[in-house]
C-alpha cells in the first residue's frame, strides 16, 4: 500500500514538473547542448574531480553534449571544498528563457567528489528531461586480480572499485538484490556451491548438490534458484520467510540456469538446453508451461530482464557471442552492432538504455558500457586481470 | 483553485506524510552497504530464519589422484563406454572399503556461459554418481561438486585444452 502511495507521489510531482521539461530528440541523433563554462570550482583536487566527473557523466548519459559557451541548458553555481568538506551550488537554467529548472545545494565530503558528481548528473538529467539517469548506478563483479575469483562492486564508471569478499574462494555469477544495497552470489567458500547474501553470514540456499544463479524477487520474498538436490540441475522458487521449496521445471534430460525476474515479479526468463542446445523460456512464478522466447542463434544464454520490459541477453551468432534484446510481448529481437570480440553477461543500467556486459578477446575479459541508441561503445575496466559477470546495481 | 485542485493537493499531501510516517517506523537495515536509495524499505530477509540448511556437515575434500578423471564430449553428459572402466574402478573400491566416500567434482570448458557451465559439471557428476549407484555403490557415500568452468587442469585455449578440461573427477575421503 505503501508503495503505491510513494507512485502517487512520483507521478504528481513529475506531471506538475513535465510542462517545464527540454524536448529530447529521438534516439540520439541529436544531443541537447549543456553548458558548464561558467561553473566555478576551486583550485583543490576534490572540486576539480566534481566537475570534470560531472561534465563525463553528463555526456556519457547520451542526452547531453557538453560545451562552454551558448547551449539550450546552461549550469551556473561553484564547488568549493574547506578542510574535508565538499560544497556544491547548482543552478540549471534554459538557456534561452533563464527559467530555472534545478536550483540546490549540495554537501558531502571530499573524499565523496566523484560520488556527489555522479548524483548531480542524475539530477540534472531529471529536471532536464524526466528520466532516470544511471550515474548513481553501481556494478557488482568478478575479478582473478588476487588470483582468486572475488566480488568487487564499483560506480558505473568503472571508478571506485572496492572488493567485498576475501574468501579465497570463487565466486560465480552476482546480482543485486531488489534493495540496490546487497549482492547475492555463489560462493564455494564452504566447500560447496551454496548461495550467500552480502551483509548476512549464513547461505540462503545451501541444500546438497548444485546451489547457484540466485535471484530475489522484486517484492524481496522468493528466490529463484537453481538446484540439483533431486537428482538433476532444476528451477525452484524457495520462499525467504519460510524456506519452502518450490519445483519449477521436470526437465530430467535437460538443464536450467540463470533465472531473472520480470519487472511486475510475476514471470522468470531462465535458459534451459531441453531443446539440445541453451536457449531462453519464460515461466509464470506460480508455475505451469515454459515458453520458448529464443530461437535464432546457436545458443541464447545469460537474460537480464529490465524495467524497461526488454531482456537483454548473450546470443552464439556466427561463432562468437553478442548481445541481443527482446521484446517478450512482442518478440520483437535486435542485435547490438559490436566489433569482433565476444559479448557476455549483459545486464541493463539504471536508465534502461544502456547495458554493461563483458568483452574477451585474446582471452582477456573487460567491462564494456554498451548504448541501445547510437553512441559508442566505453571501455570501463580494462587490464591485465580478467573483470567478468557484472551486474548493475537497480 | 477550484474544488479539484484542493483535492489533488490534500492527496498528495495525505500520500506524503503517509509515506514519511510509515518511513519512521520501518527499521532501518543494518547490512545494507551499496548504493543510494532503499527502493523497498526494510531488511530483505531475516537473519533468524534458517533456510534449511544440508549440505553443512559434508566432507569437504579427499585425495584427487587416486584415480583417473572421466572424460566427456563437447556439451555432453553422458559417461561414454571407453571411459565407463574408471567408474568401475571407483565402484570397485568403494564397496571393499566402507566407510569411504567420494565427491565427484564435474568440470567444463571454459566456452559457453559460467552459470549453464555450472549445470552442465553438476549434469556430469550426477551421470558419474547415477552410475556408481547402478554399480551397488551406498548413495550417501556420494556428493556432487560442479565447478563449471572454474578451474580447468589446462589454463590453454585450445581444443586439447577444452578436452582435458570436460571432465569428472574422484576426490575419495
């Protein structure tokens, strides 16, 4: 109930603010034109990180071209910093009526720059065009950097990496769950493969044989998970109050992995290979018949399911994986233009436009920031380490 | 303002001390650690709440070269007649000896993705375990570890790697 009442409130203060709002062009072809040139920062480390932050972010948004002078939105304010405090004025105006869109002060501390630039940006976004913005985002991820297989989360980014679990184990697969605060993952740091919830020293699912690919439901109360405790690799829905089990598949000659929900928490799109090779099937949560939602490409792994209501998945096409994005209602299917590298493990960014995924070539797995529009592709963590399996934060 | 607009704001207001006053009485979560916003409210689980925990208590490890790992095909599970005498070697020995066990450790290669390569090694293992069981071996002399693609015995691309890496192996306690 509540949380109705919180969407009441969204939608009244959006429709009293849309009136307000710059029109965006279609599909990126053109970009607004912010200008920051007058914003004034001072001569420390902390306020010139903000706003050179600030001014990618807002152009990495693909809504933004950030220039110095003229333009359709301008940016006035300062940042300033005293002692390890961190101080930011922003004024968002139209450029051509000075009416203003976004007029706040902002207060963190320094070591917080790149963190209080990326909120900025979001909001700017916001008043400036009425979407969610994915500065703010988060990755979780997968490194051998320690030549272990550890849990690292950074911003979206790719700054501000900070390793969560020192297992020394391997850790497979993370999500996020529904809170945006906690990461759930496979870990094999007792032995075996059970599935853990940072922040919570028992596994949540940890039954014998397989335990993996968890996934919480939106409403926080089920997980999906794959586990082979009767005998085969199988979908279940356990419930996180009570730990009921619930068989979701029967597939004795076949394997399911990687479940995820849809927006609403009513349906799962999880792979099964019962078809002889992997491809992607939707399920009601309540159980009953799979529906077969890929078919082209030799193997169709890895769906994420956004709140923009497109899956977004790895497609084997011609030998090498790329990504690919579905309309399950429509089935209408479209494949990312990429180079000839291979695409895995996308999972859609905040501002349901873009995708982060990871990219191998020579063996070498990287975290790429793919656009749906038209803007190029960002390499966010490359190196001399494998980065893999990222997932963006909600 | 008219009638309608004074309802619209006495809603929203209403809506907002609502959603402020219910705010204050949610606990606030203690392990939450990324990001901005709680989207939800609240812990997502309780941390009282056993979720029936069973494979704790299991052997852990056991001595790896004791015996030859079992080989397989490109995506296959199925133990293939030549190598169907290094099951029979296990079995062999587990009914002479009670009280030992086995952990059969399922591996893949490292194409595809990590989480089908997960099911496809745990497929593997349970083909192994099956057949020990159909051998006279005791079931709860048993577990299966999948390790997917995770941690190959050849760090090599190539396809002699891939074969070496598609495999099951015995870890006897």
């Amino acid at each position: 109930m509540r949380r109705v009442f919180l969407m009441g409130c969204v939608a009244l203060v959006s429709a009293g603010a849309f009136a307000q709002r710059v029109e965006v062009r279609k599909s990126g072809e053109s970009k607004i034109t912010i200008n920051l040139g007058s914003y004034r920062v001072g001569g420390d480390v902390a306020s010139k990180t903000f706003l050179s932050v600030l001014k990618t972010d807002l152009s990495r948004s693909g809504y933004f071209k950030v220039i110095s002078s003229g333009g359709e939105l301008n940016v006035a304010g300062s940042c300033v910093s005293a002692g390890t405090s961190l101080k930011a004025d922003c004024h968002l105006y139209k450029g051509s009526t000075r009416q203003r869109l976004l007029g706040k002060t902002y207060k963190t501390t320094t070591a917080d720059a790149r963190g209080l630039a990326h909120r900025v940006a979001d909001e700017i976004l916001y008043a400036a065009t009425g979407k969610k913005g994915m500065a703010s985002g988060k990755i979780a991820l997968v490194s051998n950097r320690t030549g272990r297989k550890e849990l690292y989360v950074c911003d979206i980014d790719g700054k501000n990496i900070r390793q969560i679990t020192k297992d020394r184990s391997i850790v497979v697969g993370p999500g996020w769950a529904p809170d945006g605060k906690n990461i759930i993952y496979t870990s094999y740091k007792r032995g075996y493969p059970n599935v853990y919830l940072t922040g919570r020293g028992k596994p949540l699912s940890s039954h014998g044989g397989l335990n993996a690919s968890g996934a919480i439901s939106p409403d926080g109360k089920s997980l999906a998970v794959i586990l082979s405790r009767d005998g085969n690799p199988e979908l279940y829905l356990k419930s996180l109050r009570t730990g009921r089990l619930t068989r979701l598949t029967n597939t004795r000659r076949g394997n399911e992995a990687s479940p995820c929900w849809s927006p609403d928490g009513n349906h799962i799109a999880y792979v099964s290979d019962t078809s002889g090779k992997p491809q992607i099937y939707i399920m009601p949560r309540s159980g009953g018949r799979a529906q077969r939602l890929t078919s082209s490409g030799s193997e169709s792994v890895s769906p994420n399911w956004g709140r923009n209501g497109y899956i977004v998945y790895s497609s084997r096409i011609g030998g090498r994986y790329r990504i690919a994005m579905v309309n399950p209602v429509a089935k209408s299917m479209r494949v990312l233009e990429t180079d000839w590298a291979d695409y895995e493990d996308p999972s859609w960014a905040p501002d349901g436009r873009h995708i982060i995924c990871s990219r191998t070539a020579s063996y070498r797995s990287s975290i790429y920031l793919l656009d749906t529009l038209k803007d190029s592709p960002v390499a966010l963590l490359t190196g001399s380490v494998d980065w893999y399996s990222p997932a963006c934060s909600p | 303002m008219n009638m309608k607009s004074y309802k619209f704001l006495f809603f929203a207001v209403l809506a907002i001390s609502v959603t402020v006053l219910s705010g204050c009485r949610t606990k606030k979560p203690s392990s939450g650690m990324y990001g901005s916003d709680n989207m939800y409210g609240g812990a997502i689980i309780d941390d009282d709440i056993q979720l029936n925990p069973d494979n704790m208590g299991l052997p852990m490890d056991g001595d790896r070269n004791m015996f030859e790992a079992v080989m397989f095909a490109y995506d296959s599970s199925q133990v293939n007649p030549e190598e169907a005498g290094k099951v029979e070697a296990v079995a062999k020995y587990l009914n002479k000896k009670r009280g030992s066990g086995v952990i059969v450790e399922g591996h893949g290669d490292e194409r595809g993705s990590r989480e089908y390569n997960l099911t496809l090694g745990e497929r593997r293992a349970l083909a192994i375990r099956d057949y020990l069981i159909s051998l006279g071996v005791d079931p709860s002399s048993i577990q299966t570890k999948s390790l997917g693609e995770e941690m190959p015995s050849n760090m090599g691309h190539d396809e002699d790697a891939w074969r070496q890496n598609r495999r099951g192996v015995f870890a006897i306690y």
